[in-house]
C-alpha cells in the first residue's frame, strides 16, 4: 500500500488528539479530585456513586427528621415538666387549706393561687413549637383549650400521633394529644371541661364553701392527674431516648458512607501527578515526531 504525506500527516494528527485526550483526562481528575467526567468513563464508578450519593443524601433527610422530631419532643418534656409543678404546687396548697386551721383571708389567699395555678395549666396547654399547637394533634393549627378550660376541638386520641420518619421503616410517634394529659387519657370533645382543669375548679369551689371533706377528695383528684402527667413524662424521656440512639447510629452511617463515596469516586493525588507527567512527555514526545513528518518538503531535498 502506498503511503503519502497526506496519510501521515492526518495519522499524526489523530495520534496527537488522542494523546491530547488523555492529557486532558488527567488534567481534569487533578483539577477536580475526581475519577469520571461523566459516566462513560467508568459506568460501574458512576453507578456506585450514584447509589452512595442517594444513600448519603437518605441519612441527612433522616437526620433532620431526627432532630426535627426532638426538638418537638423537648418542647413537650419541658412542658410536661412545668406541668407537673403546677400539680405539685396545687397539691401543697390543697393539704395547706385541708388542716382547718385556715382563717377565710388565708383561704382566700390560697384561692387566688389556684386560680394563676388553673391559668397556667390552660396556658401550658397551648403550648407552641414553630408556630404548631404540641397537644392540638393533628389541628397544629388550632389551640387545644378555650380560655375557660374547655376543649376547642375534638381529638380521637389514638387516630391523631404525629409520626416521623427516622429510617427505612423506622417511625417514632412524635407528640402527646391533649386528652393525654388534660383529660385523663380520654379523647377530647369540643365544648367539653377538661378533666384536669375542672379538678382546679371544684378545689376553687369547695375552699370557697370551707368544705374540708370535698377538698380532702380533691388531693386524691390531683394525686391521680400527677401520676398521669408523670407517666406521660416518662413515656417522652423514653422516646427522646431512642431519637438520641438513632442520631448517633444515622451520624456513623454519615461518616462511614460518605467514606465509602470517597474511596469510589476520589482520585489518588500522587498517582494521577504521575500519569499526568507520563502523559504530558508523551504528547510532547508527539509533538516533536510529528514536526518532524511535516518539516520535510521537496526543497529540503533540492538544496
């Protein structure tokens, strides 16, 4: 076959874009700190990227459900807390008007305490967090109690727990609903007195009528809410317990998968400096054979 200037010259060109190519390839892993450009130059990093950046992108969704969710269960702690010394005080000053030896000023006294004490529960029950009502259950929107103490919606207590998602098939009820705490674990009804503060206004009643017997039934009632509330409590701290757990697996899964993406789709610094060089003394190399092929002319032969 014969060869001509023309073939040689139009191979040396494609030599040196190839050659090019490759330079550029490392030019680019270097630049970026990453294997592939696009997916054709290693479909099985690029997969495995792919599945390891959804994995990544998963846990950080979750961790935010996470903390989201305890920062929810915080506020209803805190709470749950202060309502359990409301009860606690109530308690004092029911034994306190319960002795007889109470004159009708301290009576009184004691009253007007009671009475902040029922405006605080009520208070406490429409408690906020990021502009949700905590105890409203699925109505966020609305407060639980009316100012009077009565329910301003209706709750089913089981139908309305506020679940986030924390795992694949992991769910954790987030909330308490109101009939929970204020109405003796029974479902809440729009119109309706609530339990607890209904309690606060029978004691108000019965230390206005100096009635020693019904106020001593009283410290029975309130005995009875503050068991509820603490159970409440206690089921909160074990929830909060199993976020905090979650967190700290979600936080490893973090560090060992974006670990592993690194491994996948990160470059060996000092091994692409070498192929980089290689590289660059081949196209140069290139370069200098393919002046030579074109230099050449009839006139260099004629002189």
């Amino acid at each position: 076959m014969r060869v001509t200037n023309n073939m040689l010259i139009n191979n040396m060109i494609g030599y040196i874009g190839n050659n090019l190519k490759r330079l550029e390839k490392y030019q680019y892993q270097l630049a970026t700190g990453k294997k592939v450009a696009v997916p054709s130059d290693d479909p099985v990093v690029a997969a495995r990227s792919l599945k390891l950046r959804t994995d990544v992108a998963e846990i950080k969704q979750y961790k935010r459900n996470v903390e989201d969710a305890q920062a929810w269960m915080e506020i209803t702690e805190d709470t749950t807390g202060s309502l359990i010394d409301v009860l606690q005080r109530t308690r004092e000053l029911i034994v306190d008007a319960a002795n007889g030896t109470k004159n009708p000023d301290d009576l009184k006294n004691v009253n007007e305490e009671i009475q902040q004490l029922k405006e605080q529960a009520i208070h406490l029950a429409n408690t906020t967090y990021a502009g949700r009502y905590i105890f409203s259950g699925f109505k966020t929107n609305k407060p639980l109690l009316n100012s009077d103490g009565t329910f301003a919606i209706n709750i089913i207590n089981a139908d309305e727990q506020i679940n986030f998602e924390i795992g694949i098939g992991d769910r954790i009820n987030v909330n308490v609903v109101g009939g929970d705490l204020f109405n003796c674990g029974n479902n809440a009804i729009k119109d309706d007195m609530s339990a607890l503060i209904r309690e606060f206004d029978e004691t108000i009643s019965f230390i206005n009528l100096g009635e020693f017997d019904g106020i001593n039934t009283m410290l029975g009632a309130i005995d009875k809410s503050l068991d509820n509330v603490l159970k409440v409590r206690a089921d909160i701290g074990a929830r909060l317990n199993r976020l905090e757990l979650t967190l700290n697996r979600l936080e490893d899964d973090e560090v060992n998968f974006t670990k592993l993406l690194s491994i996948n789709e990160d470059i060996d610094v000092s091994e692409v400096i070498i192929n980089l060089n290689n590289e660059m003394n081949v196209y140069n190399a290139s370069l200098s054979g393919g002046a030579k092929v074109i230099m050449p002319t009839l006139l260099d032969f004629l002189r």
